[in-house]
C-alpha cells in the first residue's frame, strides 16, 4: 500500500499545471462517497482513506492558494495548513512561500476571529468577500488576515481568481464546499477536477453530491487518469477550454 501511495503522489506531482498566457490555474479537489454524496455525519474526512489524506496534503503543498467556503471552514474546522516534507522543498526550490494561503469565501463574513486559522501569529489567511457584505466593525475583528473584495452583493469569483493569482501564486487549489465547486463548474472557471471516490456510502441526508464530469457533455471534460488504490479509486479531469 505504501508503495502504491507514493506512486499515487509522484503521479500528480509531475503533473503540469500552467496556462501559456499565465492566468490562474484552478483545480478542484474533493471526495465523493460511493453514492455520489460530498460528506457523512455532516464532514468529509470520513470518507477518506490514507492515500486520500496523503494525496489532499500533496495537493495543498502544490498549490499556491487554497480557496474554500466560510461553511467549510467552519465545519472541518480549519487551520494552518499541513503539507508534506517532499512539497515543503519543492515549494523552496521553487521560490513559492512555505505554506500556501487560504483564502476564505464569504459574503456573510460568519467566521470566528479567534479560531486557529484567524488567530495564529505567524500565518496570515485571505478572506474573499463582497463590498457591499462585510461592515466595518466586524472586518477589524480579523486582525490577523487579509481582506480582497468584489464589487456588488456576491463575490464576483470571476474577477477575484486573477487577484489571488497575481497576489500568491498561479496555482489555485479549491477545497470545497459543493456549492463553490458548482458555481465554479457553473462560470467554466476551472482548468483540473480530481476526484476520489470512497468506497464507503453515506447515508447523510443533509449532504449535497459531489460535482462530477457527468455535468458535461461528451469531449468537453477529459478524464486524464483513474487510479486504483485498495477501494479507493483516483480520478482525474481535465477541462478541454479555449483560453
């Protein structure tokens, strides 16, 4: 099993993640249930596996910006993110930052300022929100991170990727929720979708179904690769865009 993890992490380490015109790389991670369900008793991470772990950490080392919802945020409870030794010196030899950034969508600002994310000293989260939802009172409470702002009632995700690229890094990595993942699919503003598919089902009856290929017609999502591990099986798409 080892040995097939870590052939799973060079697999998607050697992957080449770049547009020759230099705008944003996006890709969408998640894991999906037997059944097609995005979470059981309300999380993801019981779905997951060690490969899975193994690979979510990889992928986040590769990234330069995380980009996941305040829903997530606070149900998986996040914080600083981990990442793994192989990516920590790619990350050097590449000249990227040691960590990369996690930028929190919201138009509600719902998020607790004193939650290990917002509140550790030597890490600096973004928070991705509209002009016209935060109010000032509750922006100076996050202290500790860095706020990017679209105009209008919602964040315009459309004019906020180029903004986080141009400011971290090329390389986006989204985390979820669903709803994030669909309007993403929605607007065509993603480039890779990599999707595990856990053996076990859910019988969550809250949760929503994971974002698939089956959303496009023939030719338009390329499956890369399918990776069989145990009973976990890797997916990965590659979205056929004209930019």
């Amino acid at each position: 099993m080892e040995t097939e993890i870590d052939a799973l992490l060079d697999t998607y380490i050697s992957d080449g993640r770049s547009h020759i015109s230099g705008s944003p790389w996006t890709m969408l991670n998640m894991i999906s249930s037997k059944n097609g369900l995005a979470t059981m008793n309300g999380q993801s991470g019981p779905l997951g596996g060690p490969a899975d772990k193994a690979l979510f950490r990889t992928l986040r080392g590769l990234a330069d910006v995380i980009l996941v919802a305040a829903g997530t945020v606070r149900t998986e409870n996040y914080s600083v993110p981990i990442i793994t030794d192989r990516t920590k010196k790619i990350r050097k030899s590449l000249k990227k930052t040691p960590l990369p950034t996690i930028v929190v969508v919201t138009n509600s600002l719902n998020l607790d300022p004193q939650s290990t994310l917002f509140s550790n000293p030597d890490y600096r989260p973004g928070i991705l929100t509209s002009t016209v939802s935060p109010k000032q009172k509750e922006v100076t409470q996050f202290t500790n991170a860095k706020f990017f702002q679209t105009e209008g009632e919602r964040v315009d995700l459309a004019s906020a990727l180029p903004v986080l690229a141009k400011t971290y890094g090329p390389i986006v990595l989204v985390e979820g929720g669903p709803n994030l993942n669909q309007q993403l699919v929605k607007l065509d503003l993603f480039d890779e979708l990599c999707i595990t598919i856990s053996p076990v089902t859910s019988h969550d009856n809250e949760s929503q179904g994971v974002t698939t290929a089956a959303s496009y017609q023939s030719g338009e999502m390329v499956l890369d690769r399918r990776i069989t591990i145990g009973e976990f099986i890797f997916e990965r798409f590659l979205r056929a865009q004209s930019h």
